[in-house]
C-alpha cells in the first residue's frame, strides 16, 4: 500500500489556481490568480518548482503551447490537474473546510 503523501498549503493553491484557470493555467496565469483571489504574491520560481513538485507527484501534466511571437518564439507550457491531483485537491480541501468549521476561532 503506497504511503499518503499530504499537500501543502502552495502545492494546494497552485492546484486550485489550475482548477480555476483550465484550461489556461501556465506559471504567470496561475500566479496572478493567486494574487488576485488568495492574497499572496507568490515569485514564479516558487510556482515552477511547486509545478515540478507536483509533476513528479504525478498530479498535474504540462503540454507545451504553440510558440507565440508575443513571448519571441517561446511556447507556454500549459497545466492541468491529473485524475489523481483532482483526487488528492478533493480530499485535502475537504480536510481542511471539516476542520475549519468544527469550532469558532479566537
């Protein structure tokens, strides 16, 4: 039986930034969402690596875009929640709505 791996509060965020952005969730989309709906202003470095995090995790995919003359020729890679990401946001979101209304806080 594979050992539970429990998400952190980022790699929550960057999955629930994906969740709402499909299917244009890239690094710059998924940051600027979670400045703008959670409050924090999270550096692209950190959301790339929670995006690699979660890739060896096998919870998001990434597919490379078209290139765009805008980004001088680069693609965007796009991300997306895998079956299992959706599983593993479902139940760690879940947890933590249970938890948060079991009682008022000080």
């Amino acid at each position: 039986m594979r050992r539970r791996e429990y998400l952190g509060q980022l790699e929550l965020m960057v999955l629930l930034a994906i969740r709402n952005l499909a299917p244009n969730a890239y690094g710059v989309s998924i940051a600027q969402e979670i400045k703008t709906r959670g409050g924090h202003d999270l550096s692209l470095a950190g959301i790339y690596s929670t995006l690699e995090r979660l890739a060896r995790k096998g919870l998001v995919k990434g597919v490379r875009g078209e290139p765009t003359s805008i980004r001088g020729g680069k693609a965007r890679t796009y991300f997306s929640i895998t079956a299992a990401g959706a599983r593993e946001t479902d139940a760690t979101y879940g947890t933590l709505l249970r938890l948060a209304t079991q009682g008022a806080l000080p």
